[in-house]
C-alpha cells in the first residue's frame, strides 16, 4: 500500500499549485469579460455605409449606449490654435441628450423603447474643424471606462 501512496500524493503535490493557480486565472478573468460588456458602446447608430465614423456639424448622431445606459460622454480634440493641448468640449461645441424615444433622425427611425435605454443625441456644434479626430470618453458613476471612439468632423 505504501508503493501506491506515494505516487499519489506526489501526484497530488504537483497538480495543488495547478489547480489553485486556474481558480486564480478564472477570477482575474471578470474585468475582461467586464470590458466585453462595452464592445457597443459609444458605437454610431444613426451613420450611412462609409460614414461610421464621421460626425457632420450641427447634426445629431445616434450614439450607442449599449452596455452602459447610464454613462456620461466626454469629448475631447486638438485645435490648430494651441496644436499640443488636448481640449476638452463644453456645452456651446458639444451637446449630448439621452434619448427619449421617437427620434427621426435623416432617413433612421429610432421608436424603439431599446433605443431609447441604450442610446444618446450627440451634436457637435463648433465652428470649425479640429487638427485631431473628436473622440469620445465615458464615464461610469464619474470612473473613466477603458473605451473611446474617434470620430472625423464633416461639415
């Protein structure tokens, strides 16, 4: 008996650090699959085929909320005024509006109630276009979520 022992507690010894070392693994794996949850978000609903990632002054594009419907949107660019700053947009440039539903934009209807919980009204609303793409940060609760989108201006 004592031949068959040894093996398997030798056995045993080798694979413990193993199979703590995979419940660790599985644990640390929740942020990723976190992340994963935001793979729509800030996504453009409202853009035609070729336009997915532009912005037209004055316009309203529908942003997707979808993963985060209780988000905040930032955006931020680059002027040609001061090249090495990162300027943040304050109301007069940029206006975001959840969406209450009902929203007809250019040729999309939005009337459903899942966009109206997963989706925002982005317009930008400066006079001129920036040196840089605009690109969109979103907060959680105030927390910066690892997610941006870039967006060309069009006017």
């Amino acid at each position: 008996m004592n031949k068959f022992s040894s093996p398997i507690v030798l056995t045993l010894f080798f694979i413990a650090p193993f199979i703590s070392f995979s419940q660790k693994t599985k644990k640390s794996k929740q942020p990723q699959e976190k992340q994963n949850n935001y793979e729509l978000l800030g996504v453009s609903l409202s853009s035609s085929s070729g336009n997915e990632t532009k912005f037209f002054y004055n316009q309203p594009n529908a942003i997707s909320l979808i993963g985060c419907p209780t988000c905040e949107i930032k955006a931020h660019t680059i002027f040609e005024t001061d090249p090495d700053k990162k300027v943040y947009l304050d109301a007069n440039q940029f206006k975001v509006e959840k969406n209450k539903g009902g929203i007809i934009l250019n040729d999309c209807e939005f009337e459903s109630s899942f966009f109206a919980k997963n989706g925002a009204l982005v317009t930008l609303l400066i006079g001129w276009a920036p040196i840089a793409p605009i690109t969109l940060e979103f907060y959680n609760n105030g927390i910066k979520l690892p997610i941006e989108r870039e967006f060309s201006m069009e006017y």
